[in-house]
C-alpha cells in the first residue's frame, strides 16, 4: 500500500513541479487531511486508508519544500474552528 501512496503522491508532485516558477514562487503551504471515520457511514463503509495516504502525500509534499498542515480524521466543526 505505501507504494501506492508513494506512487500517487510521485505524480501529484511531478505535475506541480512542471507548473512555471511564477505560479509556485514565494512560500508553499500544503493543507492535507486524511478522514477515515465519518459519524454518518456504518463500519464497513469507512475508509481504510485515508490517514496513511494524507500522510504519505505530506511527506512528498515536505520533500519538495512545502510546509505541511494537517490533521488526521478532522471533524466539519474542528476544520470550522
């Protein structure tokens, strides 16, 4: 699985390395949420994977000099706050 995540992540970055330099100039921040629990999804509907995806994309993200932000399983009222 991370090196699917690793791969995913690999050409999300590829393609916003080939974007000019005017678009990504100046300070990068990345704001990546991974949420596997949602309150109105039974058990087996839940996401399985989504907090070690935001994670791996983070990672990818810091490597190319992002600063990265986030929070694992973010409720709609802690993102509001």
């Amino acid at each position: 699985m991370c090196e699917l995540v690793g791969e995913r992540a690999g050409r999300l970055i590829m393609g916003m390395m080939s974007l000019p330099s005017s678009v990504v100039a100046g300070s990068r921040l990345a704001f990546v949420v991974g949420i596997e629990t949602y309150d109105q999804l039974p058990s087996h509907q839940q996401l399985k994977n989504a907090v070690n995806d935001a994670e791996g994309v983070s990672l990818k993200l810091a490597e190319i000099g992002f600063q990265v932000m986030g929070e694992p399983n973010l409720t709609r009222s802690a993102f509001n706050t």
